[in-house]
C-alpha cells in the first residue's frame, strides 16, 4: 500500500511538470517574459529530475541481492541529488539571461493569459506540495522529498513571475528583470540545499547527537547490558547502521549472551530509520 502511495506521488510528480511545462512555455511566448520563460524552464528541470526519480524510486525498492546485500537505498539520494544538479544549472541559466536583458533591452508584451496561466500554476503546485507532503510522512522517500520541496519553491517562483507580468502591464519592464535575478536565486539555493542534505546519506555521514543518545539510552534500558564499550552509527542509504559493544557479566552462559545481543539489537531497531543493528558483547 505505501509504495503504491509512493508510485502515485512519482506519476503526480512526473505528468503534473509535463503539463505545467507546456503551459507556462505558452504563457512566456506569448509575453516574452523572462521571468515566465523562467518558470517554463524550471518546468522542463523538472520533467528531467522526476523522471530520474521515478527511476531510482525503482531501484530503492527492489530487496537486498547478491551485489547489494543492504538494498538500493542509496538510489534515493542519488536522484535528489540530480535535482539539485538541473536545480543549479537552471539558476544560472536563469540568472544570465536576466543581466543581459538588463544591459541589452528586451521587447515586452502583456499577455492577460500569462497572468491567469501562472495563477492556475501557483494552486496546482499547492496542491501538489500538500499531496506530496502528506505521502512523505506515511512513507519517508528522500526522492519524493526533494519533489515536494521543488513545488513549494515553484509556488514561490511563479508568484515572483506574477509579479514581473505585472511590471510589464504597469510598463515598469525592469521588474521583470529583477523577478526574475530573485528566481535565479531562490533556485541556487534549493538546489543547494537539497545537495547538502543528501550528500551525508551517500558519504556514510553520522545520525545527529541525538540520534545517537537515543541509540545508547535504549542499547541500557537492557537490564542485562551494563555498559557500552564501542558504538557507531552511520547512514548507509537514507537508512541508519549501528554497530555497538555492550558489557555484560562474565557469568553468563554464551547463549546467555546471544540472547542479551539479540534483546540490544531488536529495541534499537523499533527507533526511527535504523535498518541494521550489529551488536558485539563483552562480557566482564
């Protein structure tokens, strides 16, 4: 049921930019608007990333084999991180265009449809922002994170569109201009941000301090455990690993012992995101 969920959110994802992207195109022809043009190209970024999700979201869900013998859960991060790659060229590509418009003059025409169009576009991507965000806290995907982040940004970048169409109906044409420098850098920053986040699932980073306090309170709610020796924690995927050596007494029996590991090691897994526990007993 919940990857059902997550593959309805990747379709939402995918067909909703195809559609956004023919729409605005027309809206930023029809104007000559960089700031709508902008928006259209944001909307072609996005078909590119959500096809790239729909993929990796594949791959994250096929069980452990041979190759893999933890899963394909790092294809998630993967796919947010060429978001923020389209994200980050996106920005520039905007950011140039409008510093040559500054200095070189553009033709502008009001359109009273690029208006209406960007209108409908800011509430489609609420309502996809809302659907997407509800489907990730069913079912955590960093995948579909980085899509729902990508709308809420969109939301934002069409209503700075808005206001450039407006600069142009007011005949004030340099806000358009200027909408569209503010876009630019909206966009780098996402982009920048959903890089930053995921980078830490691909380099193995450490769960945060306390994380790693609640791993240890639990590892001694065992009241058999009576110290911790060793203990690592790291993200393999979106998923946290945690390796620990735990004291006991040294008059327990071996399988005793096992049991106790075996105790450590099915709590710390009922926390949040920790996929594997690998528990190493010292017996004092």
């Amino acid at each position: 049921m919940q990857n059902k969920k997550r593959k309805s959110a990747i379709y939402l994802l995918l067909l909703g930019n195809i559609f956004l992207f023919i729409i605005k195109i027309i809206a930023g022809v029809a104007s000559n608007s960089l700031a709508v043009i902008s928006a259209a190209i944001d909307s072609f970024m996005d078909i590119l990333a959500s096809t790239a999700v729909f993929y990796t979201v594949k791959v994250s869900d096929q069980s452990a084999d041979a190759d893999h013998p933890f899963g394909h859960k790092r294809a998630e991060p993967i796919a947010a991180l060429i978001v923020a790659v389209f994200t980050g060229i996106l920005g520039f590509e905007i950011l140039r265009e409008a510093l040559m418009r500054i200095i070189n003059g553009s033709e502008y025409k009001f359109a009273a449809l690029a208006l209406w169009i960007l209108l409908a576009v800011i509430i489609i991507k609420l309502g996809m922002y809302t659907y997407l965000r509800k489907v990730i806290k069913k079912e955590p995907s960093q995948a579909i994170k980085a899509g729902m982040i990508d709308c809420r940004n969109d939301v934002l970048t069409n209503s700075i569109a808005l206001i450039g169409v407006g600069g142009i109906a007011l005949n004030i044409r340099i806000i358009d201009n200027i909408a569209a420098v503010f876009i630019a850098g909206w966009v780098f920053y996402s982009g920048y941000k959903i890089a930053m986040e995921n980078l830490k699932y691909l380099m193995g980073e450490s769960p945060s301090p306390r994380v790693i306090k609640r791993i240890k309170t639990v590892a001694l709610g065992v009241k058999e455990v009576k110290g911790i020796n060793t203990m690592r924690a790291h993200f393999v995927g979106t998923q946290i690993h945690v390796e620990l050596a735990v004291r006991i007494k040294s008059s327990f029996t071996v399988k005793e012992g096992h049991d106790i590991g075996e105790s450590v090691k099915n709590e710390i897994k009922k926390i949040k995101d920790i996929e594997e526990v690998f528990v190493h007993i010292d017996a004092v």
